[in-house]
C-alpha cells in the first residue's frame, strides 16, 4: 500500500517532482494533434478545404518552435554529463 501511495505521490505531486507533469501533457498534446489532423483530413476530403490543414500546420511549427530552445539546452546537458 506504501509502494502505491509513493507512486501516487511522485505521479501528482508537481511540487515536488515537476518532470512527472510530462506523463499526462505528452499523451494529451498527442491526442489533441491527432483530433486536429482529423479534423483537418475530414474537411479536406468531404468539402476540399484545406483551412484547417493550415491551422493545424501551423500549430505543429509553433510547437517546434517553442519547444526547439528547452530541446537544445536538454543535449547540451547531456553533453556535460558525459565523461570524456
């Protein structure tokens, strides 16, 4: 029961362990890109708009961009961890 609870604890204590919070949002931001690729397929091929490939286009290169900064820094770390 000790074991369950410490798991529970690390899982949703953010405060403490505030890399646990990437379990939940990398599943959900994957689910919302993928309901988004739909939505954007399904326009496309029943009424030929391409409007929301755009957004969804879109979202996809802002994500790359927010994301590209905290991706360097991570190798970068990696680097000086390293031995050699």
């Amino acid at each position: 029961m000790n074991q369950l609870r410490a798991a529970i604890n690390s899982l949703f204590n953010w405060k403490q362990n505030p890399a646990s919070v990437f379990f939940f949002a990398i599943p959900l931001a994957l689910i919302g890109f993928g309901c988004l690729g739909a939505v954007a397929y399904f326009q496309w091929a029943m009424n030929g708009d391409l409007v929301y490939a755009g957004i969804s286009l879109a979202g996809l290169i802002l994500l790359v961009v927010a994301l590209l900064p905290a991706y360097r820094m991570h190798r970068r770390l990696q680097g000086m961890r390293s031995p050699g």
